[in-house]
C-alpha cells in the first residue's frame, strides 16, 4: 500500500482526488492540506509518507517553494507536482527545486494513478507538454548549476537585505561561512554582486518575496 498526500488550496480539488484515489486498491490518502506550511507541519512527526501530490500555485507558499522544503528535510519523500501552469517561468523552477514529476490536472484518471505508482517506484515522470518546454534551448545558469538547500537559505536572507552578519546569526553560522556561501552563489548564479544576485532569484521565481 502507497501512502500519499494531497496538497490543493481548493477544498472541492482535494475532496474529488480522494474520491478517485479511494478507487484503487493500492493507493491510500492519508492526509490532505491546503496549505504547504500545514503539510510542513505536519511531516514533522509523519512516517512511511511515499509521495506529495502537491498544486503548484498556492497562497503564503508555492509549489516551489514547498518541493524544495521537502526535499531539504524528507529527501526520501517523492514530490509530484499536479499544476495546469505549462510555461517556462512555472516548469524550470519545479525541476530546479527537484521534483520527481510534473503532470497536469487536465490528464485522464488512469494517467494519474499511473503516474502516482510509478513515481514512488522511482521514475521521472514528465507530461509530454512540460517537456516541450524542458527541451527548449537555453539553460539558465541555475539549472546548470542548482543552489544546495543551504545557499537557497543564504539567498533568501539576502533578498532580505541582511547582511553577512545578519545572515550568521539568523542561519546559526559564522560570518566567514556566509561569505563562503555567498560566494558560491554568485559563481553559481554568474553575477557579481549581491544586488544582481537578488534580481536574478526574484526574475527566475528562485525566492519568492
């Protein structure tokens, strides 16, 4: 039995997805939230959680944003994000984040199941309209080179405007691993400063204010 999560800010999305997964013999709802910081929460003291049917654009955190704490603190958890959005600005931050999959709420109900099943088995599973857009020429420079959780939580405070210090004594670290942080950042991001640094992450949806 696959124990999964749906994550929807639409109540009525969330009640018809375990209505259609209730159909299947191998497949259990444990759980359902509107909210990423609820499901955050709640991971906190959850066990055996195979996969996250997470919505991608959802209020106070997005997809993104949830995938990528997933991944930082329950890297075992496969995320599967389930999103009508299918242009770029919304597709490359997913994968950046390191989804396991992105499928789109339009598909058939066998599709889905079948995507469900095959994610926790351990495949990418990509809709045909999202690799369109993945196999488009253009790779930016952090999908090249993909920020580690760490220098994600380095970024967002300097989106904040702290300083290296500040950024120490909200991160628990010292100011010379900051600026160790920092500097990869830039190199990975290739800009060459701070200021550039804070308008490529919010162009490219890396930090959300």
């Amino acid at each position: 039995m696959y124990n999964i999560i749906l994550v929807d800010d639409h109540h009525i999305v969330r009640e018809g997805m375990k209505f259609l997964l209730s159909t299947t013999e191998d497949i259990r709802v444990v759980e359902d939230f509107g909210t990423g910081r609820e499901l955050l929460e709640y991971l906190k003291s959850a066990k055996d959680i195979d996969l996250i049917l997470l919505d991608l654009v959802m209020p106070e955190m997005d997809g993104i944003e949830v995938t990528r704490a997933i991944k930082a603190y329950h890297p075992e958890i496969k995320v599967l994000v389930l999103s009508s959005y299918t242009t770029e600005e919304y597709v490359r931050p997913v994968f950046s984040a390191h989804a396991d999959g992105y499928i789109i709420k339009e598909m058939e109900a066998e599709e889905l199941i079948a995507s469900i099943k095959s994610v926790i088995q351990g495949e990418k599973v990509i809709h045909p309209d999202i690799l369109k857009v993945i196999d488009r020429e253009g790779h930016m420079p952090h999908e090249k080179n993909a920020l580690s959780a760490r220098e994600i939580e380095v970024l967002k405070e300097i989106v904040r405007g702290k300083s290296n210090r500040e950024i120490g004594e909200a991160l628990y670290v010292s100011e010379k691993t900051v600026k160790t942080h920092v500097s990869h950042i830039l190199n990975k991001l290739e800009v060459s400063d701070r200021t550039q640094a804070v308008i490529y992450a919010i162009k490219y949806n890396i930090i959300k204010l």
